[in-house]
C-alpha cells in the first residue's frame, strides 16, 4: 500500500486522477468472499491487533534505552499525520485505526488555529512541542501542513512566507527522520459531493450539530483552491524522508483499511523487537524466590 | 460499585479485610450464564461502547463552549486515578477499559521518578500540568498519590514534609473537583502471592523483560510498608470530593469490570447530553445546499 499509495517524490499531484470512492489495493470478492465492507471492516481489527504488537515492542525498546540498559532498536517513533478537507475522516479514522492500539502508547495532537501565543513564534513551534517522545505512536489531527493550506487559501500570510514553508517543512521533516521518526503523511481524500453529504448529516443530526462549524461551508466554496493548495504542498513535500500518501475516503471502511496498512508496513520496515534484559536474568529469579518466604510480605498474602 | 468499593470518607482502610481474589458486585451464575470471565469480558466491551458515547458528549461539550456556541453542560472533565503495587495491573487496566474509548479524547499522562526540573517545583506541580482539559477524560498511570506513598517508605522527604501532604492533596482535589474534575480514585488491590506470580512471569518470557525493573523486589521487600502506606493515604484522602475505591485486582477480567462500571456510574452522574448548536440550522442547510451548484466546486466533484 505504501507505494501503491504514494505520491511521486517531486512530482506534481493530480488529485482529480484518483477517484475519492475507489480502492486501490483491496482484494476482489474472490478473496473476501464476502461483503468488501465487512471484510476489510474485519481485517482493520486483525491489523490492528499486529499494530499494537508492534506498538508494544515500540515502546519496550524505549523504556529500555530510558532505564539505560541495553536498548534493541534505534529509538524510533511513528507519527501518523492526517490532513483532509473537513469531514474527510480524520476522527473516524484515529477512532478506529489508532483505536486498536493501546492508548497509553499513543501521542494524539489535534491542531486547531493558532493561539495568540502560538502566532508570537513561527509555524513549527507548536509542531515540535507536539512531537511523539521515543517509544509512542504520533497522530496528528491536521498538521504543520495547515501552515500551506489555510493560510495560503485564506491569505493568512503574504504569499512570500507560505511560499517559503514549503522547503522550511521538508527541512524540518529530514532533521526529524534523522533522528528516528518515521513519518507516515496521509492526506484522506474525500470528494466534493461525498463532503456535501456528510455536512448536510451533520446538519440533520442534533447529535452532531457539535462537529459542525459555519466556517466549513466557506471552505467548501473555495474546494477548488484548496485542492490545488494540497496539490502542491503533496508535491513539494512528498520527499523520500517523508513521502506523502493519497487515501480515496469516500467509503469509510476502505479509508481505515488503507491506513491501517500503511502503518503497519511502516512498522515492518523498523525491524522491531523485544530489548534484551538490562539486568541478570537468573541473579532477578533468586531474588524474587528469595521474597516468597519474607515474613513481612507473608502476613499481607491474600490467597484467591 | 461506586458505593461498593468506596473507601469510607474519613475512616482507615483495613486492607487485609479485602481479599484480592474477591469480585464484589458481579453477579452470579444464575445471570451470566456462562463462565464469569468470559461474561464479564464481553460486559466490559458492552460497557466501553458506552464509554465512548458519554465521552464523545463530554467532548462535544467542550468544542461548543470553546467555540463560543451555548453549552449543555459544566465544562466537565473526568480523570481516573490509577495506583497499584507494581504488577496491580495499571497498563492492563488502561488498554482495555480506557481502550474502549476514543483515543482522540483521552488524556493519558504516566508518572515515574521525578526529574530534575520537577524536583525543583512542589509536588503537585507536574500533577497540576497533566491535568486533562476541559472535555478530556483523563487517566493517571500513577499520580500525586506516589508523593505519598514511595517518599514515605523510601523516606525520599522528611516525614514532615509527607505529613503535611494529606491537606495539601486534599485541598488540590477539592480545588480540581470545584473546577468541574470528577475525580475516580482506584486502588487495583493486588495480593503478594499474585505479584510474586506476575512479576515470576515477567522475568521468564523475554517478551516481558522490558516490564521488569529490579526495584520492584525491593518494593516488594517492603509490602507491609506499602500497604500501611495506601491505607493511610486512601483513610486520610477519601473524600466526598474525591472518594477513593479498593479495586480487587487478583482477577484481570474482573478488575477490568469494576474499573469500567466506576466510570460509567460516574459519567451518569454528570447527567450529559449534546450541545445545542451554536448556529442557526436552518440557515446553514440554506447555505450548504447552496454551495451545491456552485461551478468551482463542481469541476472537482468525483462520483462515488
């Protein structure tokens, strides 16, 4: 998936040559033998399951390298960064692909506008203190890439400065890859009338009149300039370092599929492994079979 | 359960009166038909799935009044605490209860040794950094409570200094509570032989050496201690503001049970629901259903 899905390094992105309800990559009903949606619905659990494996041996090697013994791995980290137009699925997608992995080893930063404080520094600044430590699993819900989006859009800068983000981020994400974080960049590509449907659900729903925000209409009526702004950002960012992925999300259960296997051969690529013991295996036995007679601890001992 | 397990406001905890292998509260045979483990598994999955929709209420919440819109609720949050000996099963507990929510709106935050920099800060200042935000639900892996605890066996501060830490965590739960933070406090009350048997298995599977520390034989040297310590602390910090609750943890799958049926009891307590809109819907359907003819747009739609 990770190749069949990637955008050429240096090329120019043609969004409109993917079709947002396509399914590049899914088996045919010879392999599923079943509903497609069912099917893939089912290997998202079972993937999962491998991703929190993965995730788990992740984490080990960096509490190992943190206690000081003898770490496994190169202190990798993952970090998953979602961009889409809004109702693109970027929740849907952490609910369910990030959500089969264990929460105490995920690293979820949702980005919003900047805050005052965040607007006195530059761009990246609120980026790197989101950063996932060593050992996690990263999610940003948007991105840095916002800093190309909307304020290239909405011209929230001079056109000099977002033109100049474009180098400054694949600077910023080569420093990163070098010091061991696997970025896996997916934009979830959603189609013009499929965004339409999902706005009007939100309208017609109480229960999600929440998700809902005027601004998103306003957005919508410039979809053409933001499809060419991610266009761009896609081609000029989708370095070796950090490739950028095209996921078609009109249907759901196929844009969990895809990103749950472009994590896990991500993962694959890291060679991951359990760390060895930091400490002496046989001498640790002795001294906890030494425990089982000691009065003090005895008196507590609450059988089954 | 919230009553059941509750430590008595004000009272001293007699630990060794609550056996770690006991599963108060779960019903018997004649309801769940089928072997308890397996029935209270599939409950806790139950349970979770409406964890997540009291969460997603309390998040929405929060978007609603930070995007200025009438909110329905109090600006709620909810934060578990989680303590144990070590091996209680605190990560467990975290991957399978708060793995039932959305990670998207947890707030997961672990405390070991403090660094150098927290060191330099009273006690609860880190604590009072991690505190989840305002539609979070929040989870301690460890807490203030180790101020408390492993300062006062390790004799890490004067005994003074720990004395005087009763009031001042009182007075902090107090304050956070007022604040609109439901705390959950939970002991998962494991007993030495299980710990003896847990911590035997973590040195004999290599895919568990990274969970071994060597200081936890020196914790477990002192259990008496330990235990001493989380009955004063549970006596002395069992508040109406903030109750503590002895969770027998022998049994994973019953702990897991408990811990998901304390939190739901306390979501029921908030009384929440969605949030109204913030915006006039049916304007917004008039200007979404607007956007639909709109040319820019339809030059990118992509069917389905």
């Amino acid at each position: 998936m990770r190749e069949l899905l990637r955008v050429a390094p240096g090329g120019t992105v043609d969004l409109g040559a993917v079709d947002p309800g396509s399914t590049p990559g899914l088996p045919g009903p010879e392999v599923t033998g079943e509903r497609r949606k069912d099917w893939a619905r089912r290997q998202v659990e079972l993937v999962g399951a491998e991703l929190g494996r993965q995730q788990e041996m992740l984490f080990a090697d960096a509490q190992a390298r943190a206690a000081g013994g003898p770490a496994g791995g190169a202190g990798h980290r993952v970090l998953l960064v979602l961009q889409a137009m809004d109702c693109g699925g970027k929740d849907g997608t952490i609910k369910r692909v990030a959500g089969a992995m264990n929460p105490l080893g995920l690293h979820i930063r949702s980005f919003g506008p900047p805050t005052p404080e965040e607007l006195r520094h530059d761009f990246l600044w609120r980026i790197r203190r989101a950063l996932p430590p060593p050992g996690y699993v990263g999610v940003f819900n948007r991105s840095h890439y916002e800093d190309v989006l909307v304020a290239r859009v909405d011209s929230l800068v001079p056109e000099r400065v977002w033109q100049a983000r474009y180098d400054e981020i694949n600077a910023f994400e080569r420093e990163q890859a070098a010091a061991g974080v696997t970025l896996v960049k997916v934009m979830l590509h959603i189609s013009y009338a499929e965004q339409g449907r999902r706005l009007l659900e939100r309208l017609s729903d109480p229960r999600k009149h929440w998700k809902y925000n005027p601004s998103d209409v306003d957005a919508r009526a410039r979809w053409a300039d933001y499809q060419a702004a991610y266009a761009e950002a896609m081609g000029r960012c989708g370095t070796d370092a950090a490739p950028w992925h095209v996921v078609p999300a009109d249907r759901k259960w196929y844009r969990d599929w895809a990103v749950a296997h472009l994590l896990r051969e991500t993962f694959d690529t890291l060679d991951l492994g359990y760390p060895p013991a930091g400490f002496d295996v046989r001498r640790e036995r002795e001294r906890l079979l030494g425990t089982e007679g000691n009065a003090a601890g005895e008196r507590q001992v609450n059988d089954r």
